[in-house]
C-alpha cells in the first residue's frame, strides 16, 4: 500500500493547525472574547491586518481585470 504524501501534508497541517487554535483559544471563554480578541491588540497588529487586507483586495481586483482584459495571458507573468 503505497501512501500519498500530498494527503499527508496536508493532515499533518490541518492536524498542527487544530492544535494551535485549540491552545492559543483556552481562554476564551465568550462569543464577545472570541469576537474581539478580548480587545488585546496592539497598534502595529491593527495596522499590519487592515493593509494586508487591502493589498489582498486590490492585488485580487487586479488579477480578475487583466485577465478579463487579457484573456489568460496576464497569468503566464505571474
């Protein structure tokens, strides 16, 4: 029996990622604390998520508009 190693990547990844959550996830112990991250967030933390969200955004926005534009071609340059 011959095991594929894709399959296990990706259960060992989703297994450490389970483990993680579940250890930085004991305190919490409300919807609102979970919700919020019981509000212990730093400045740069903030600032860091809200322009990594936006450069996704636009990074996305573009993509979809070159590739209408070009057909398939605009991801061949990726």
């Amino acid at each position: 029996m011959q095991v594929d190693v894709d399959i296990v990547i990706i259960s060992a990844f989703l297994v450490v990622n389970l483990i993680a959550g579940f250890y930085s996830g004991r305190g919490i112990k409300t919807i609102k604390e979970y919700a919020v991250g019981d509000r212990n967030f730093g400045t740069a933390t903030i600032a860091a998520t809200i322009i990594a969200t936006w450069i996704s955004g636009s990074f996305f926005t573009v993509c979809i508009s070159q590739t209408y534009k070009r057909v398939y071609g605009f991801f061949l340059l990726l």
